[in-house]
C-alpha cells in the first residue's frame, strides 16, 4: 500500500526561507503535496518543480489587500481540502486542526511562537510604536493567542508526536511547554546543487532583511576594511540597511531576492559566509554554505552552534569581534577550510534527512 502523505505548511512561499525550503525538500523526497496560503509561479525559480506540488489557499481578498496574516493562517489551519494519509505539519497553527482531524501526523516544530516567549520583549516595544487602535487590537490578539499556544501545546498535543529541527529547539520546547519531544530531525540541505568555485573576494550573506537578522552588524563590522560584502534577499529594513551603508562607507551591494541558480552561484564565488541572526533555532543558510566550501562568520549562539566548529568557521559575539573575524579570514585560509566545510554538510543532506522523517512517520503509522 502507498501511504499518501500531505505537508501543511502555512507560509507565503515568496523566497528562499528556510521553512519553505524545508517543506519543499520534504515535498520533493517524500513525494508529499504541500498545503500552503500563497503561492505564486515564479516560487519555481527558487523552487524548481514546485508549482506541480503545491495546493495554496483560496483567497477571499486579492494578494494585494492589506490584512493581518493570521486570517489566512488560521483559514489554512482548518481547510477542507487536504488529501492524504499522514499530515506533516510544519507550523504551530496547523497544528489546531488536530482538534477535528483524527489521522495520523507528525509536527515537525521549527520553534515554539517566538514572539509569545523568547522573542516576546523586542516584538512589543514594536507594536508600542504603532497607532492606537493598530497597537490595541495588536496587543489583545497576542495575548489571547499566546494563552492559547501555551494551553495546546503543553495540554493537548502528544510530545511523541513532535520532532524539533535541533537540540536548541528541543530545549526551548522542552522548557516552555513542560514536555520533551520525540527527538530531533535536522533541517534538509540538498547539497548536490551546490559547488566550489575560485574566490572572488566578497563576503556575502542572504536571507530576510528584518530586525531580528542584524544584517547591521556586518555593516558596521565591514565598514572600513577595504572588503565587500554581498546582501541576497529583501526584507522591511532594507532602507535602513542601506542608508547605514552609505553612512559608514562600507562597501555594500544589496542584490534583492535572487533565483535559486543565483543564489547557488553567488555561495560559490565568495570568500566566506556572513551569519548574524539572534538565536537562530538551525539555520539552513550557513549549510548552504559549508556545502558550497566556503566557511562561516558566525554569531556564537543558537542553532549554528550544533554543527559549526574552529575547523569550518570564525565564532564571534557582537560587532567588534566580527571585524576581527572578516580580518582573521584570508583568501588562504579559507582555501584551506575547504574540505572540512564540504565534509560538515554532508550530515543534512536532505535525501537522508527526508529518510529519517520516514522513518518516524512509519513508526507512528503502526
């Protein structure tokens, strides 16, 4: 008998995040549909094949009306639609429909709401900025919602059916909700797309341009070292990144978002890859790039600590330490972390990694 299985997974899927990526390697490796809100044909350049995969939400609104992305969340949480034998869930709202949906599912939690725990401080003080009613409506709708997310996650979903991306992530499921999870499945990285060419000279970096990034560190840190620094991907600070840049004179290049073959090519090319984000729960980025030979700059906390080490990275702590960092790593010696980059990669393979997802899916199954 061929077990069907379906992803949910209610994203935008309108770049090369790691969350889509991951539900997009599932898809691949699993031969599995993939529910999600919005999806566009132009997702097949940074996702080949995708538009044949995908299932998004009917849209009550055009893409382009503005409204609280939590409706269409909720929506896909509890769409009529999804076909399959086993539910993959890949978000902590899809998660609610466990409540009328009796099949069989594995959660795969990337972390727990980070803007309920962890993360809750910086998120306030930005909603503190907004309009009155903006910033009411805001606040009441966070806390209903994170009385909720504490309730059904430490109440009624079954540990044992949820598998985190890292051990950080386990930890931090582990202590806010009181319970430990089956185990760990690290993201998928399909590291056959990626090579290793000559450096060119650049440091580079891609992803969401958003606060939590701290893509101004590397700015700052970069600032008047005579080196470059390449910045794939968009994101709401954008502008302010840039006015930083001219401010401190550092060279920098923002590209935007780029395809899929871009972004390959751009991994290959660099000197070293510049990771900055706070408390990242993995990271799939710096994979990327240990799999193309290239090293990492890396902030010494979160997810990139389960699989960076002295021999395929420079670990730094705040601006001061990355300028060190960017000076530390010469063409020479990042040429000679080469092998060790590559080597470190191989152990998220996505073709391996999809295989141990099927393994607690079939374990479940019985």
């Amino acid at each position: 008998m061929v077990m069907e299985i379906a992803i949910l997974h209610p994203a935008f899927f309108e770049g090369n995040n790691g969350a889509e990526r991951f539900a997009y390697e599932m898809g691949k490796h699993l031969k599995a549909d993939i529910y999600t809100v919005r999806f566009t044909s132009k997702m097949d350049e940074f996702y080949p094949g995708i538009s044949n995969m995908v299932h998004p939400l009917k849209m009550r609104f055009p893409d382009s009306f503005s409204i609280y992305p939590w409706e269409y969340y909720a929506r896909s949480a509890l769409r009529r639609d999804v076909k399959g034998d086993f539910l993959l869930i890949m978000s902590n709202f899809c998660m609610y429909r466990h409540s009328f949906d009796k099949r069989p599912y594995l959660y795969l939690c990337h972390t727990p709401e980070r803007g309920f725990y962890d993360l809750k401080k910086p998120l306030m003080d930005r909603i503190n900025t907004w309009p009155f009613v903006s910033r009411t409506m805001a606040k009441t709708s966070m806390a209903i919602r994170g009385k909720l997310d504490h309730y059904y996650f430490s109440k009624v979903v079954d540990p044992n059916r949820v598998v985190t991306n890292s051990q950080l992530v386990a930890q931090r499921y582990e202590r806010i909700y009181g319970k430990k999870p089956r185990g760990v499945v690290y993201a998928p990285i399909d590291t056959t797309r990626f090579n290793n060419k000559d450096s060119e000279g650049f440091f580079f970096t891609a992803g969401g341009l958003r606060q939590n990034k701290r893509v101004d560190w590397q700015i700052k840190a970069i600032a008047k070292t005579g080196e470059k620094l390449v910045v794939a991907g968009d994101g709401p600070e954008r502008k302010k990144l840039e006015k930083l840049a001219k401010k401190t004179g550092a060279k920098v290049e923002f590209l935007g978002r780029v395809g899929d073959d871009e972004l390959v090519d751009l991994y290959s090319r660099c000197r070293a890859f510049v990771f900055t984000a706070e408390r990242e729960d993995f990271g799939m980025a710096p994979i990327e790039a240990l799999a193309s030979g290239k090293p990492v700059l890396s902030v010494a906390e979160g997810g990139p600590l389960e699989y960076l080490n002295d021999k395929n990275s420079f670990m730094f702590s705040d601006v001061k330490g990355l300028n060190k960092a960017i000076r530390k790593a010469d063409e020479d010696v990042c040429n000679q972390m080469k092998k060790a980059c590559r080597r470190s990669s191989k152990r998220y393979d996505s073709a391996q990694v999809a295989k141990r997802i099927l393994k607690h899916i079939k374990a479940l199954m019985k």
